[in-house]
C-alpha cells in the first residue's frame, strides 16, 4: 500500500515523464505476491544464467562441437542469457526492495534491447531451422553449404536485421509528448506500455509495431513452417524405420523450442489485441515472462537432455576440468 502511494503521487507531481522518469509497478493486482513471486523468478534466472552458461563453455571448449548446429545453439544460448539479464535484475529489485523507479533513458534502453533480443532469437530459431533442412534434405552438400562464411554471413544478417527493425522505435517513443502518468503496468519496458504513457496519436507506433512484428516474427515463422514441410517429406521418403526415426528425433528438440518461444509470445500478442478486457493484466504478463526467463532456463535442459553428443561434451569438460584441478 505505501508503494502505490508513492507511486500514485510521483504519478501526479511528475509533469514531465521524460525528466521523471517511469514507475514499473511490477504485477498489477498480484502486489502482494512480490515478495513470493521473486523466488521462482530468481530461481528460474539463475538457473537460465548457470544452463546457458555451460552450454556455451561447452561448445566452445570442444572441437568435437565446433559445427554449424552447435554453434547456432551457442548463439541462442547467448541472446538468452542477454535477454534474461535484460529484464530480471530490475524485476527483482523491485519484488524485493520496491525500486520500481527508471530513467526513461534507462526504460527505452531497456526496451530497445529486450525487443532487439527477441528478434534475434526468432532469426537464430530460423537459422537452426535451415540448418535441419540442409542436413536432412541435401546431406551431401551439408558441409559445403555452411561453411564457416556462411554462419559468419548469418549471424551478422540477424543481428544488423534486429537492429535495422527495432532502433527505430526508439525515435518513435522520443517524438511523442508524455502525459502526467508515468506508470506502466509491467516489470520491464516494452513499446506500447511506453506508447500508451503519451498525449499524442500513437497510431504511427501501433502500426509499426505491427509491421515489425510480420516483418521478423512472422516471416521467420512461415519460413521456418516451410523448412519444417520439406524436412517432413524428405523424412517420409527415407527408406528405414530406423532412419526416420533418428531424423526425426534430431529435429524434435528444436520443434519443442519453436512452440515453447513463439506459441506463448502469439498468444500474449493476440489475447493484448482482443481480449485485453477480457484476460486480465497479470495474465499478460506471466505470459511474457514465459519467453524472457522459462525458456531461456529450458532450452539447455531440452537440448541437453535430448542431445548426446552435448551430454558427452559436457562429461569430457567437467572431467578435464577436475584433472587439472588435482
């Protein structure tokens, strides 16, 4: 109760949002769970810090590894730990210690980073995708259609293609005339909840909003659809049991990352846009943090798990690592 005080004051004396800056107030209409709500999600963050960690140390650290799957994994490990450490640590000093107050520099870098990661995890997803599909479908000429240029090629197109799509956004929020208010309900910075703190016409913002989002999201995800349709007729065509299988089984840990990443971001997305009055905000926001901090924590757990060649990689690393140690 005294921090919506405080907050609803700062909200009324504060003319100027830009000079003030923003109150995050965290999960509106779960105030009183913070202080609970802050275990998993510090829990789930250090867990998502620690499982991607030692996925990149790693791929890195054996040669066996050093081949366009892995080393597209170990990209996506990377945008997780970045867009995890994004968004939890202002989180939990606001579960814990109430500092819900950021600069609104500091929220639009915020934001810019979040979006900017979450655009390239969808290109990596879309990477490791094609990848499949040139293992699957054109296995002879795996080794001379990734070579070590291409994957160059690629990781500079994802991460200029994020950053060409969401700077942008930040004059957007720049050009707009703030309100009095200055509170958004949320833990971290996203575009509109900084939008909706204006006076002006946010159309302009609405609509590149969406357009950003065909524009990387949704492209990606036909584009990985029509990878996946072509790997399934080539898996089908496979004359062993046995084969099929093994070709399927490679694919399903990145299938179960695709549906984990994109399934709850479409569905937060789409329930904002037509049910906003329906599902109520601290649904929304749960939602969101299914693809800032659970995913992140899962996907070493999914690929680990699933994938041999990481199990024993991980062995050799942590055995290599006790000799040297006596």
């Amino acid at each position: 109760m005294a921090l919506l005080s405080v907050s609803n004051t700062a909200a009324v004396n504060n003319s100027d949002t830009c000079m003030a800056g923003c109150l995050l107030i965290g999960i509106p209409g779960l105030e009183h769970l913070h202080i609970w709500l802050s275990i998993p999600f510090c829990t789930m963050y250090v867990a998502a810090m620690t499982g991607n960690g030692i996925l990149i140390c790693v791929i890195l650290s054996q040669p066996s590894l050093h081949e366009p799957m892995y080393i597209f994994l170990s990209m996506l490990a990377s945008a997780d730990i970045l867009l995890s450490t994004s968004t939890m640590p202002k989180a939990l000093a606001n579960f814990w210690l109430g500092f819900s107050h950021i600069s609104f520099d500091g929220c639009l870098t915020q934001m810019f980073f979040i979006h900017f990661l979450f655009v390239a995890d969808s290109a990596v997803l879309l990477a490791m995708a094609f990848d499949h599909y040139v293992a699957i479908c054109s296995p002879l000429r795996y080794a001379t259609i990734l070579t070590s240029t291409v994957i160059g090629k690629i990781a500079t197109a994802t991460l200029t293609r994020s950053f060409i799509i969401m700077f942008p956004s930040i004059f957007l929020l720049k050009r707009l005339h703030y309100c009095r208010i200055n509170i958004i309900t949320h833990i971290f910075c996203e575009h509109m909840g900084i939008a909706h703190l204006s006076c002006s016409d946010i159309s302009t913002n609405v609509w590149y909003r969406l357009a950003a989002a065909l524009l990387s999201t949704g492209l990606d995800i036909i584009l990985i659809a029509v990878s996946y349709i072509h790997i399934l007729r080539a898996v089908f065509h496979l004359p062993s049991q046995g084969v099929r299988s093994k070709a399927l089984s490679t694919c399903g840990s990145h299938v179960c990352v695709i549906l984990l990443f994109y399934i709850p971001a479409l569905f937060s997305v789409f329930a904002y846009r037509f049910g906003g009055k329906c599902i109520p905000r601290y649904v929304h926001i749960l939602l969101a943090n299914l693809y800032v901090v659970i995913l992140p924590m899962l996907n070493p757990i999914i690929y680990g798990v699933r994938t041999k060649q990481i199990l024993d990689g991980a062995k050799q690393m942590f055995s290599d690592f006790a000799k040297e140690s006596k």
